[in-house]
C-alpha cells in the first residue's frame, strides 16, 4: 500500500494570519514550519503503522520548501521545491492506493481561515460550470490518476466542501474558523492525536473509489481585475468570455489542470 499525501500550511491547527504561513514571518514562520511538520510525521507514522509500504510527501505550500526535512519521520520521502509540473500533485501517479491532504484550507469567497484559490489573484474558478477550490482541484487529479482521497484536515469550512464533494471520507476539523483571520483552534497535541485516529481509520476503508475526473474538462476562471485577465488571455486556446473571466478546455483532465496553473501564473506577473 503506497500513501501520497499533499501538505498545505494554512489548514495546520493555530494557523490565521498570513506572516504564520509566509517567510516574511520570521521567527512565525519558522515556528509553524514546526508544527506543519509535526502534523505531517503524525500521518506518516499512522500510515505506517496501518500497513503503507511507501509513503511520499509533496511540500504544496507557497514555495513548497516548509516542512523541515531534518525533522522528516524517516519513513517518508519528500518533494520539496518549485516549480513543479503538477504542483500541490507532484509525485502522484497511479501506483499510489490513497491520499490524504493535509493542512488544507477552504476556496477563495468562503469562510474560511485565509481562504483562496491558488492565488490572492483568483476570485472564483469552476471545472464544467462547478465551483472548486485547491481540494477539489486536487482531488479530480488524483482522480485522473485513479487515486481516491481518503483523508483532508483543516478547518470546518474547508471539511463542508470536502464532505459534499467526496462523501464520507476521513475529515479531520483542527480549528473553527471565526472570520478570514480568526479561529478557533484545537492544541497541535489534540490535533495530532486525531490526525492519527484519523488516518487509521481512512486507510481501513475499502470503499472509497476516486473522484471522476471529466474529458474534456473546461476550467474557467474569473480573476479580480481586468489586468489580471488580459495577461491570462496570452495562454494559446484560452478564451476571453468578459473583462475579467478566462475560459480553457483542455482535451482531459490533467491538460485542464496545468492550463490553469498557467493561466494563474501569467495573471500573477501582470
């Protein structure tokens, strides 16, 4: 049984402000790089211990260089850096049996603690005319790989979304969220006590099959601004539907996706 989990950082339990999740923190930032990490070698020695012969972490974070590999749990190995081809996905494939996303947090114009899509740039992105954020996004491409998620953690906003889009999969709420910067939030101790229940529980489930990735699949994404969307539109096949909203159908699924980390990485250097 091989494990592949994605770790985020502003799904980790205390995490509400951005400097906690960013390196203009200091000494923030260094101190929940500590508990990211703590949260990820919980999952990885509770997927070893429920049988994983393999598991493989992928740094999905910003510069996807947070978890500390010094600290790592040495069963694990990890991806770490940017960029990547799949990104937040790096490293899955189809050899994998289940993922888990860990640290996650909830789509841009929700509730959630920090909440966004990608990037402070994106105001709504749907795939087929349905709304998703950074789990749904995810979750199709493990989809397109054949690989269903079996556990997410973050906060309650967060495990609404991933409840109504993946069912009865193991959710594990660390925090409450109050407003975009406020929460209320479990101690690292309870929460890695519940991450470890939590992924021995996920991991003894048969039943759970992938999310369906569609083909073709058309990602349309409406931006903040009209600057942002013009520099999209250089994207060959994008198509401009208003001032302020792109549109690209890829051929499958994982052509869709990296369209639209395309799409957003232009967006960001207008």
């Amino acid at each position: 049984m091989r494990v592949y989990i994605s770790a985020d950082m502003e799904g980790v339990a205390g995490v509400w402000a951005w400097e906690q999740v960013e390196t203009r923190g200091g000494g923030e930032y260094t101190r929940y790089q500590r508990l990211m990490t703590a949260e990820v070698n919980t999952v990885i020695h509770g997927a070893l211990q429920a049988g994983a012969t393999a598991v493989c972490i992928n740094d999905a974070h910003g510069g996807m260089r947070n978890l500390l590999v010094e600290n790592l749990h040495p069963g694990a190995q990890l991806i770490t850096g940017t960029p990547k081809k799949l990104g937040m996905m790096e490293g899955i494939d189809r050899g994998f049996t289940a993922a888990c996303f860990l640290g996650y947090h909830a789509r841009a114009g929700s509730a959630g603690i920090l909440a966004h899509t990608y990037s402070d740039v994106v105001h709504c992105l749907q795939v087929n005319g349905q709304e998703m954020g950074e789990l749904g996004l995810n979750a199709l491409l493990a989809g397109y790989f054949g690989v269903p998620v079996v556990m997410v953690s973050g906060d309650q906003v967060l495990a609404g979304e991933a409840r109504k889009l993946l069912g009865e999969i193991e959710v594990v709420i660390v925090k409450e969220a109050l407003n975009y910067h406020a929460a209320r939030s479990l101690s690292p101790r309870q929460v890695r006590a519940k991450l470890l229940q939590g992924i021995a529980r996920a991991l003894e489930r048969k039943n759970l099959k992938p999310l369906s990735a569609p083909a073709p699949a058309t990602v349309t994404i409406e931006f903040n601004d009209p600057a942002r969307a013009a520099a999209a539109a250089i994207l060959p096949r994008s198509r401009r539907l208003n001032a302020v909203t792109i549109a690209y159908t890829g051929d499958d699924y994982l052509e869709a996706y990296q369209a639209m980390r395309s799409l957003i990485a232009l967006a960001k250097s207008s």
